[in-house]
C-alpha cells in the first residue's frame, strides 16, 4: 500500500477518529441488477443494509417502490428494526422504497424508516421541458405525514462510533461520473446538474476503511481523497456499491483505476452503475484477485472476516 500520510503529522481529531474502530460489519445487497441464487429481484437501482456493531442503518431504498421490501422478505431480512437510512442523492433509483418502507414496516415498529439523512441539495428543483424530476420534492412532504424526519448533513457528521458520513463532496479532481442533461436550480441560479448532494457513507473498522456509495457521482477518487484527508494514513479494506464508471472510457478506468490503487484498496464489491465490464477492468488494472473484485447481486454481502461474500453465479 502506498501511504497517504504521515502517521506522525496526523492532528488530535484525526488520531482519535483513526483510533474508534467498528469490530463487526456485514453488508448486504438489498437492490441492484444482478440476482444469483439467493433469490430476490434485479432492478436498476441500488439499497443495501449496514449492520455495524449492533446499529443498522439502510442505506438508499431502490427504484421500484416494492423492490427492496420484497427483497428483503425473500433474503430473510429483517428490516423493521432499522431506524435510520441515508439517501445518497436524489435520483428515483434510489429513492423510491421509501414510502413503502415507512408505511408498511411502521405497522411492525412505529420508529422503523423513521429518520432519513440527506445532502443539501437534494430537495432542489430539477426542471426540465417535462416537467419536475426531482420526486423527492413530493416524497418530502409524504413522508414527513408519517412522521418521519429528514437531516440534512453538511459536512462530515458521525452516526455512532467509527461510522461517518461525508456529506457532499468536493470536487477536487475532474471526474464526470454523472449525464450532462440535467439542470439544478441552486441558490445562485440555474446550472448543469452534478448531483451536488452525493454523499457516501465511511466506516472505521477494525481491518481498515469501508466506502460504501449510492452512485459515486462525486467520483470515487475524490471520495477517497477526502476520507483519506478526514483518517489519514489508513487502507482502505473494502469500497461497496455503485461507481457510475459504465460510461467510461478505458482511459479513464486505467486513472481511477491506477488512484485506487494508490490509496490502498483491497476489495471493490460493483454493485448498480459500476459496469461489468467497469469491475473487470478495475480488478486487472489495480492487480487484485478474482475474490476480491466482484460485481454484486442481490444478497450479496461483504464483513470483516471474509470481505466479499458472493452469491454463486458471480463468484
């Protein structure tokens, strides 16, 4: 692993984040394209369950608004238990099991659902010539009825010991994970939409740093470039979820590829808009294994002790 930093040159606040460590994780596909002998249903849309250290937190609900519940039922998870999810950004693809999720597990537990980390921006309009895109602008008040709650996050904020969310992210290198069409009515006007919002979730664990992303529309380097800022010198032992690299040329994989590598990335689990052939190209270029670099399913789980847990068409 190349080093990123110091381990020395390290201040306070990052000697004592590095320091609170998450000892138990499991992670698990509730919603992408790929099903495999779990069972389930594929969808173009992604959700997954964090259970860390006895918390559970789901993070984004799907494209179809039965998906990820049905899902779920199927796996065996239960979900009536989770309180909190976190929305990575505003598309319907992420976004659209909410309702569902709120309304019908409720009835089992009135807290399940009930608390929803967002980014700012992702209640702004998305105007187009068809109309308003942006759904979550009439999920906002729907969901509030049933009383739950939205937070915003603005910037780094913890959710319990070693589990951070970055808030949006800064777009340090010139990554274009996101469709150019789109236009956002931010404070200071009408401009091209670049899902402002986009956050990722970081978990400090005991084998190193876990990034978990909605779409990576900030760009999966620049997200490790901040996390890396935010924990100094650690590895990087997992990055799960969707990477937007389906678009992208070889060029561009053979960069973010190369970046990954720098920042010590050991398993990479491409779920959603990552791209089959996108996860290939990574794992061949960054020189991992075939366990180690793998498009998800639906069930498919990634924990401390075994990393990546695949179903049994992809593996």
């Amino acid at each position: 692993m190349l080093a990123i930093g110091s381990f020395a040159a390290r201040s306070v606040a990052q000697q004592r984040i590095a320091d609170t460590k998450i000892q138990d994780l499991k992670i698990t596909i509730l919603s992408t394209m790929l099903v495999s002998t779990q069972g389930g249903t594929g969808e173009w849309g992604f959700s997954a369950l964090v259970q860390a250290d006895g918390h559970q937190i789901l993070i984004d609900t799907g494209a179809a608004p039965e998906t990820v519940l049905k899902n779920a039922q199927e796996l065996g998870v239960d979900l009536s238990g989770v309180r909190d999810v976190i929305l990575t950004h505003n598309h319907d693809d992420h976004t659209s099991g909410l309702l569902t999720l709120r309304r019908v597990l409720s009835k089992q537990n009135p807290e399940a659902i009930s608390r929803v980390y967002v980014g700012p921006g992702i209640f702004w309009s998305r105007p187009s010539k068809s109309g308003e895109e942006n759904s979550m602008i009439a999920v906002r008040p729907a969901y509030e009825a049933t009383g739950g709650k939205f937070i915003e996050v603005p910037g780094w904020q913890e959710l319990f010991p070693g589990a951070w969310l970055t808030g949006p992210i800064t777009r340090k290198y010139p990554e274009k994970n996101w469709s150019d069409l789109g236009k956002v009515m931010t404070p200071a006007g009408l401009v091209e939409d670049t899902i402002p919002e986009d956050m990722s979730l970081v978990l400090n664990t005991s084998r190193g740093l876990v990034v978990i992303t909605g779409c990576g529309h900030a760009g999966i380097v620049n997200i490790l470039s901040q996390t890396a800022d935010k924990f100094g010198d650690q590895r990087v032992f997992g990055v799960v979820g969707g990477l937007h690299l389906f678009r992208q040329t070889d060029a561009q994989l053979d960069w973010t590829s190369d970046k990954m590598k720098s920042f010590g990335v050991e398993n990479v689990l491409g779920a959603h808009c990552t791209g089959i052939e996108a996860v290939y190209h990574l794992r061949k270029r960054m020189g991992l294994s075939r366990r180690a670099a793998l498009v998800a399913s639906v069930g498919s789980k990634f924990t401390l002790q075994d990393g990546i847990v695949p179903g049994e068409l992809e593996q």
